[in-house]
C-alpha cells in the first residue's frame, strides 16, 4: 500500500501548456506527494482556460481521494484525450484539492516551473 499524501503550496508560479497554448498560470498551485509517485501540481481551476477543457466520460476512484473527473485538452491540431482530472468531491482528507485540476504532463502537455 502507497503512503499518504502530502499536500503543500507550490512555490513560485506554475504554467501548463499544451499543442503550444498557455492553458494557465498560477502562484496558487498546490503540490500532492504520494508514495514514490511523481509529484503532481494542482492548479486552482480559476486559473486555467477551461475553454479548453472537454469533460469526458472517463472517471477513477482512489480511496484516498475519491472519484476523479477527467477532462479532454483540445489543441488546434488534436485533443488529447483525459490529459487533466479533478476531485469535484473530495473525501475529507483531500479537501484542499476540490476547485482544483491536475494534468498529465507528456509530450503535448507541460506542466513546469516558470
């Protein structure tokens, strides 16, 4: 079993882009240490162009989180499929992540310090 995470404020300003596009920046991040993950840098959804953003039906539970939202990023040139999720409802050790979304960094997706 992964340990529990740890949630902390993310220092500095974050930035997202994808298919070339800045979806978002953020000196409001929040960063989520799970286990031997990779870190993982949500971003408050107020921050972000969700005009890119097209809900899909995809969906995952974790017992530690709850049930995650996914969401497809379109580009000019493609969409990539459930790139960004977010916990609508939270359960009540994650509550600090609710308004927030997270992305998949990949080659078309980048999520970075700036």
């Amino acid at each position: 079993m992964a340990e529990d995470f740890t949630l902390t404020q993310a220092e500095g300003t974050w930035v997202v882009r994808a298919g070339g596009a800045v979806l978002g920046e953020s000196k409001g991040a929040l960063e989520m240490h799970e286990g031997d993950l990779d870190p993982v840098v949500y971003f408050p959804r107020e921050d972000i162009a969700t005009a890119f953003l097209d809900e899909s039906d995809h969906a995952t539970h974790c017992p530690k989180k709850g049930d995650a939202s996914y969401y497809s990023i379109v580009t000019k040139s493609k969409t990539l499929e459930n790139a960004a999720w977010s916990y609508e409802a939270p359960i009540a050790a994650a509550a600090q992540i609710k308004g927030y979304l997270a992305f998949h960094p990949s080659d078309d997706v980048a999520v970075e310090r700036v």
